[in-house]
C-alpha cells in the first residue's frame, strides 16, 4: 500500500484528524508537479511532499485552518498572486521564497468516526443505535440489564456501567436513555471520562431529581452543566423514534458548531499579510526572514543578526549573508531587492 494512503488509515485507527493535500496543477519552475500530495496532523506535523519548503509552511497553515473550519480548501501558491486573474472558490496566496512558479494546492480536512454511547434499553435507546449506524458513527450500545434488546446495528454492546470509561474519547457522544433505572450510576461514570456530549432522556423534574443525586456525590457544578435535559432540539417528538431524531440533530448541531470545531488540539494559526513589511517575532514563536520571507521557528533558529538593537532570523546561511551586506534594502519596501532564479540567496 502507498505510504500517502497507509499513514492515513493509521490515523484513522488512532481517531487523529488530518488534512490531506492534494497538488493539482503546477507551472514551472516549481518543485512541486500534479500528484504530489502529504498528509498534516493536528499537530502542524507534515507527512509527503507538496513542493518543499517555499509552499510548505503556507500548506500547513491553510491546513491547520482547514481542520478547525471543518470546510475543504483550494488554494493558489504564487510569487505574486495580485498579478492573476482571480477564480471562483480559488484562495490567492504568496510563496514564501522566490523560487519562481505557481502550485494550485486542494486541502481537505479528515476526520475520524465520531463515537456514539447510548445508555439503556428503551424504544429511543434502540432507535438512536439504529439512526447512529446509518450517520456513520461507530455505535456502542450499554445494556445494563442485559435482557438482549439492543439491535444488531451495534458495533459493540456493554453490558457492565463500570466499563463505560473504556469506551468513552474524547469525539464519544453519550446519551442515557433508561428511563430512571441507571440514570444517576450511569451519569457517574459518564462525567468521570469528559466525553465530547451528555444527554440525558428525561423530563425537566426527573433531571432535577438526578441533579440532587449527583451533587450528593460532589460532582461540581461545572461538570453537572455538561448535561443536557431533556436531550435533543424541540421539534415536537413523542414517539421514541422521533425523540431519537431530535436528539441525533441536536449531536449534529453541537459536532458542526464553531464551538467544536476550536476543540481540536491545534496550534494557534496566524496569517500573516502578503504586503506586510519583514515581521520580527510573532506571538506563535515564528519569525519572518526577511531577504526570502520564509517561516523561521526562533526557538530551532541556527542563523541569526542583530541590527539597531533587532534580532532577524534566517532560514539560510546565505540570507544572512545578504542581509548583514545591505540590511535595508530589506527593511525599506521602497528600495527592496527581487532574486532571478539563478541569484538566489540560498544558491
């Protein structure tokens, strides 16, 4: 199996989102050709080859964007993107050297299967595991009395509520559905695990009653407020099917909410502008070099100068040199240098 499609099924096992990103056309001269692609975790970590490094740290950073707006993305890598005529759907962006060329990039965010737990064996118990499997969650059904009701559409069936914690991540959405047989046991060893949703299937008075239990138990405030009750948007339901619905639409409403999409565990991402004069230091610990505008990390930064009491970061040894030779042909937009391809700083 290819490397690319391999790597991508091992994040998928390990529930990691990723982006994939995709070269889909290319003008010389540029390092990257159509079919080049590589894979970016949440973490900024990039895995292929999508043109080196005058694209890469642009490619993570619309990656990065990607994976928290949940939306896809084609982008267009160029020297100078005001000189093109403008697409629709086709994001403008500068290299980050002058290496020459266009790359025209596609960013799509993937995901992993989202969990859902659902708690009891009640008619909206059963309806919500059959509704699960058909939106594509990985089902798990917890029976604690374990009479044999669940349907077939489980993944995985549980009948011990001390297991619960086992199967419970951080993507797992958890409903409690058993009509006060084990609500209060239940929410116990829920809220112990954090998942990403409670909701419990009960009336407004009933919710207050566990919540008296709950507090009993010193459970605080803030992870009492994690539980939603009744669960589901109000659209009227009655029937344990239609209570199962309103409550699978209120999960995909929370899943594709801003709210959610911030909770990945990602780095700030900043974007910087295209005309911005050299940056020093940015808030993420990234520098600007200001002779080829590439991203520097400071905290790894091997080449650096001082100037009238500034500290400038380079990528290269021969951007320094360049640099220390006429700083302000640099510092001074008016007056800044432009490389052919053969002239170069890093040749």
């Amino acid at each position: 199996m290819d490397t690319f499609f391999s790597k991508g099924q091992e994040f998928f096992q390990q529930n990691k989102p990723f982006v994939m990103a995709i070269v889909v056309r290319a003008e010389k001269p540029t390092s990257g050709k159509p079919g080049d692609k590589a894979l970016i975790t949440a973490s900024g970590e990039m895995f292929g080859w999508i043109g080196g490094s005058c694209s890469q740290p642009t490619v993570i950073r619309e990656a990065l964007k990607a994976l928290k707006e949940g939306r896809s993305r084609f982008i267009r890598l160029s020297p100078d993107p005001q000189q093109l005529t403008p697409r629709d759907g086709l994001i403008d962006l500068p290299l980050t050297c002058f290496s020459g060329g266009t790359l025209e990039i596609y960013i799509e965010p993937q995901y992993p299967q989202p969990r859902l737990l659902v708690i009891g064996s009640l008619p909206v118990a059963h309806a919500l595991v059959s509704l699960g499997k058909v939106m594509n969650y990985d089902v798990v059904a917890v029976e604690p009395d374990g009479d044999g009701g669940v349907p077939m559409d489980a993944a995985q069936v549980v009948n011990s509520l001390a297991d619960i914690a086992y199967y419970i991540r951080p993507d797992t959405y958890v409903v409690v559905a058993t009509h006060g047989s084990f609500d209060e046991t239940a929410l116990e060893h829920v809220l112990k695990a954090r998942p990403r949703y409670i909701g419990l299937v009960a009336s407004h008075k009933r919710f207050e009653a566990v919540l008296e239990y709950l507090r009993d138990q010193d459970i605080s405030e803030a992870d009492l407020a994690q539980i939603k009750a009744p669960a589901g948007l109000d659209i009227h339901a009655q029937q344990g099917d239609e209570i199962a619905l309103s409550i699978l639409a209120e999960i995909v409403q929370f899943r594709r909410s801003a709210q959610e999409a911030a909770d990945w565990d990602m780095p700030e991402v900043e974007t910087p502008e295209a005309e911005a004069a050299p940056a020093l230091e940015t808030a993420s610990g990234i520098a600007i070099d200001p002779v080829c505008h590439m991203e520097v990390d400071i905290a790894t930064a091997k080449f650096t100068y001082e100037h009238e009491g500034k500290m400038y970061y380079f990528c290269a040894p021969g951007c320094k040199l360049s640099f220390r030779r006429n700083p302000e042909a640099y510092l001074n937009p008016a007056s800044n240098v432009s490389f052919d391809m053969g002239m170069h700083p890093h040749a």
